[in-house]
C-alpha cells in the first residue's frame, strides 16, 4: 500500500497530469509525468472496466503496481505526480513483465536519479 501523502485522490490533481504531463506509452499500460513542486511523489492507478469486469482482477493488477512502485520508489527522481493507465493486454503478463514494462516507462520519461 502506498503511504496516503503518496497518493493522487482529487480529481483536479488527474486532469493536470492529463492535460500537461509527459507520456510514455507500452502495449499494457501509459505513464504520465508531471512536477508537482513537493517533495515527494504521488502516484494515481486508472484499471477501467475494460480491462476486467471483476473488480477482484482489477484490484490485483492494482496491487501488483503498487508493489512495483514501492520497489522502485528509492531509486525515481522525487517532485513528480504520476499517473498509470491500464490496458487490457496487462491481462495475459505476469508479475515481472507488469514490473519490467513500468521500469521501461520509467526510462523513457527520465524519472530515474541520475
């Protein structure tokens, strides 16, 4: 679980992402970047009914992204709002191929401390 102050929840806080943040796009899911002037990053998790109709198999995909991040949290550049978009291919990827594709998202948009 990712501590509250982590957390994208206002709708406001989504749109500015979507309307200035920058992109990066793999078959199963999109990542948004946008500098937030805090200290610390927020992250917003988006899994539609398109990709599942349970909401058990939504909530897992969530989970494991969340998992992902926590990994990956000491090593991103810190001031960023983040928004994860899902695709119905993340369905047939496992664990590590959900964790190498947020990874790869993450090099292209430059989030990794040098």
């Amino acid at each position: 679980m990712l501590k509250r102050n982590n957390r994208l929840s206002k709708n406001k806080d989504f749109d500015n992402v979507f309307q200035n943040g920058r992109s990066s796009y793999h078959k199963s899911l999109s990542v948004k970047l946008i500098p937030n002037n805090l200290e610390y990053n927020r992250f917003g998790i988006l899994v539609g009914l398109k990709v599942s109709k349970k909401a058990t198999v939504r909530n897992k995909i969530k989970r494991q992204l969340r998992a992902a991040i926590r990994l990956e949290e000491p090593f991103l550049k810190k001031g960023y709002d983040c928004v994860l978009v899902i695709f119905p291919l993340i369905l047939a990827n496992n664990y590590e191929e959900i964790k190498a594709a947020l990874e790869f998202s993450f090099k292209r948009l430059h989030f990794y401390q040098d």
